[in-house]
C-alpha cells in the first residue's frame, strides 16, 4: 500500500509539474503574441522633409517648417513604408486619384506650432491666407485655437470647414487640370498631324 501511495504521490507531481509549464509556456506565448501586437499598434512618427524633397503630386517646391508657408506642407505614409511630403492639402488628396495608392498615415501641421497633427484629427479653418496652391486652408489641434485664429484673423474671412469639403475642391481642381492636360495632349496631336501632312 506505501508503494501504491508513493507512486499515486509521484504521478501527481508529474502531472501538476506538467501542468505549471504548460502554463508557463501558453504565458510566455501570450507575451509574445502581446509584444507583437503592441508593434503593429505602434503609431507611426511623422517626420521632417529633407530639402531635396518636392510635392510628390505636382512637383512644386517644400517649404520647410520655418519657412513663410511651412505651415501648408503635409505628410503621407505609404504602404511600403515610404514617406511622401505635399506643399498643399490638395495635393495631399490629389495624389491618390492619381497614383491609386492608399496612405497609411497622414499628417498636416499645426499653423501656430508647426506641429505634426494627424490629419483626421485636424480642425480645419478655410480663409484668405497664402498657401503654395491659393487652397487657404490652415490646420489647428484643437478647436479652442482654431477660434482663437478665427477671432484674431476675421478680416481674412475663416470659417471651419470638413475633410469632405477640402476633398471636394482638390477634386474639382484635380478634375479641370486632367481635362487641361487632355485638351493640351488633343491639340499636341493635331499639330504633330498637320506637321507631318
């Protein structure tokens, strides 16, 4: 019967031993599996253009943060991972109607601080300020500013618009320079017809 009782007694050592590093593995799992989700979930940073870099639409020039019109430079975040800077919001917009491709993040900055702020999160104040494509949008991180911009500039005729509405007129605009650029390329051909007659 001590034998029956010592071997009943190792069996179920075994077996709680078995268990406590079953759990031990299923924990150190659930810790990988956690590491990797918190990678995935990782915001990704904006980041400063460099001076060699254009709009990624139309080619126009950068303004770097402290220049006059820094403030209308915006950011995207590709796919693949790669960085792409806009002189214009419309550009920004634009871009994807083009190229089809989709953007991971996007940025504009903050017209007071020059700060990247994600664009969704963006409160956005139309008026007559000097931007590089005469849009005159400025982008602010919180409404309380955006007012405050709005009071102090009430000459300059602001007046808080939506995504949509800025997506709207960069479409329009993008929609008459695609028939520009098609009336240019039609009469492109027809000179090179008479020429060649």
């Amino acid at each position: 019967m001590k034998k029956f009782s010592l071997l009943l007694l190792s069996l179920l050592l075994v077996l709680a031993m078995a268990a406590c590093n079953s759990n031990d593995d299923d924990s150190s799992t659930d810790t990988a599996s956690n590491d990797d989700n918190t990678k995935t979930e990782e915001k990704a940073e904006a980041t400063e253009p460099s001076e060699e870099d254009t709009c990624a639409f139309c080619q126009m020039e950068i303004y770097a943060k402290d220049e006059e019109m820094g403030q209308s430079t915006a950011q995207a975040l590709t796919e693949d991972g790669d960085y792409l800077f806009f002189c214009d919001s419309g550009c920004l917009l634009n871009a994807p109607r083009q190229s089809g491709e989709t953007y991971e993040e996007t940025w504009v900055r903050d017209y007071y601080t020059l700060d990247w702020i994600e664009a969704d999160d963006a409160i956005i104040v139309h008026s007559d300020i000097a931007t590089p494509m005469k849009s005159g949008y400025a982008f602010f991180s919180s409404q309380a500013v955006a007012d405050t911009f709005m009071s102090d500039q009430a000459d300059l005729h602001p007046g808080v618009v939506t995504w949509d509405d800025v997506d709207r007129v960069a479409n329009e605009r993008y929609q008459k320079k695609m028939e520009m650029q098609e009336q240019q390329n039609s009469s492109d051909e027809s000179t090179t017809e008479n020429s060649e007659s």
